[in-house]
C-alpha cells in the first residue's frame, strides 16, 4: 500500500460528492423527507419516509429520478413520469425530484454548505503524490456545490448530474459515471480507486471492477458498506494516510 492507503497499482482517483467531499448528505435526507412525507400524506396508511433507512435504501447516490422511482417503488406507489421540466408540484416522478430539489436549493442557500476538512486534506495530498482526480456525482448542483466551498481545483474531471445527462449515462448503482471519469482521465477501471458512502456508489464500484474500492462511513453502515463492495471502511479520509 502506498502513503495514500492505496494498491501502489492505482493511477487515478473517483470521489463522490455529498457525504465524501462534501457535509450535505444529511441535507439531501431531510430535502427528501420533507418532500415524500407531504405527498404520503395523500396515501392512507403510508408511514412517513425514514430519513436513515429509507434515504439509505432507496435515494442516496442515485439520480433524483431514480430514488423517486425506488422508493415508490417500496410503497407500492405508481406514478406517470412526466418530464424533467414537470414543475414541483406535478403529481409526476419528475415533479416529486423537482420538488426535492427546490427544498435541496433553500436548505442550501439557508444553512450553506461545509466541507469535510478530512477529505480536502486527503485531496492536496492525492494531487501532490501526481493522481489524477474526478468528481463523480449524481446531483447536477455539483459544480455549483465545489465553487462554493472553493474545490472545484482539485478536480481534473466531472462527471455530475448535467453530464450525466447530456450523455445519457444511467446513474449509480451502475457503474456508468465512474466508468466515464475513468475514460476521461485516461485510466484503466482496474487503476482507479472509488471514493463513495453510498450503498449504490458501493455497487457501482463493484460492478465496474475498479481497482479499489473506499467505502466512507459516516452514519453507521460498516458491515453494509463492506456487504456492498468496499475494500476498505473508513470514518473520515485522513485515516487513509496522505500525509505529504
């Protein structure tokens, strides 16, 4: 293993946002409760969405769309898809992610946003020892999120939500995204390790056989994290080493 906690194999590093770079998981979890628990409320005898298990299960990692899906899904619940233009309070599954992310987008603007100092120290010393680096997230607010904590200069490439979709790629658990932060960085998948706290982040580094997979455990999930894919659990990044 290198001074990075890495294979010395590794040429390239694939990071998510929310939860690894970034303090706003728990935001997405409340955004997304706020949202599902006022539409369950049309529904008799639908329990209120768990903002840990069902946010887990269902939403974390994926595209808005997606973990709407899911967790519909779940519930029985069948909804017409409509268009990713659907206002917020269209009774559709675009307008349900459109509502969440205008919650998303206030909670943001109200409470800010804070980095895991951590991650940001792993990320000067990753930079410093020559990997390359890419931002791999489902959310399209991702360069917005990395400008407004001032990282979006430790990233060569990102792969976020707007790219997602102006390549059609689907999102995580597949491992499409990270494959094309891969491509685009010029590395093999079997020399690029993945930096995820994401259950579907951990299948997607599973599926497309990357050379390491990092699981980042801030709420608890160890044993899921590693039954999902991880080479290694981790707390925070610094326990990684990079020390430069």
């Amino acid at each position: 293993m290198t001074a990075l906690g890495l294979p010395d194999t590794i040429q390239a590093c694939l990071f998510d946002l929310d939860g690894v770079v970034t303090k706003t998981a728990v935001v997405h979890a409340a955004a997304w409760k706020e949202t599902f628990d006022a539409f369950l409320r049309g529904y008799d005898g639908q329990r209120p969405f768990d903002a840990v298990a069902d946010y887990d299960e269902y939403v974390d990692g994926r595209p808005r769309a997606d973990g709407v899906r899911a967790f519909l899904d779940s519930r029985g619940i069948r909804l017409p898809e409509g268009t990713p233009d659907d206002p917020p309070d269209a009774p559709t599954v675009h307008g349900l992610g459109n509502r969440k992310n205008v919650l998303l987008l206030e909670k943001i603007r109200t409470e800010g946003v804070e980095a895991y100092d951590g991650t940001l120290r792993y990320l000067e010393a990753v930079r410093a020892h020559g990997l390359r680096t890419a931002i791999v997230s489902s959310s399209a607010n991702c360069r917005d999120v990395l400008r407004s904590i001032g990282a979006e200069h430790f990233f060569d490439v990102r792969i976020d939500g707007v790219v997602a979709a102006e390549r059609r790629l689907p999102g995580k658990p597949h491992p499409d995204t990270f494959l094309a932060a891969a491509h685009d960085l010029g590395v093999e998948p079997s020399r690029a390790a993945v930096f995820e706290d994401a259950l579907a982040g951990m299948d997607a580094g599973r599926a497309g056989r990357f050379g390491y997979v990092v699981g980042v455990d801030r709420v608890g999930q160890t044993d899921a994290l590693y039954a999902h894919g991880a080479d290694r659990v981790v707390k925070d990044l610094a326990e990684l080493g990079g020390k430069q």
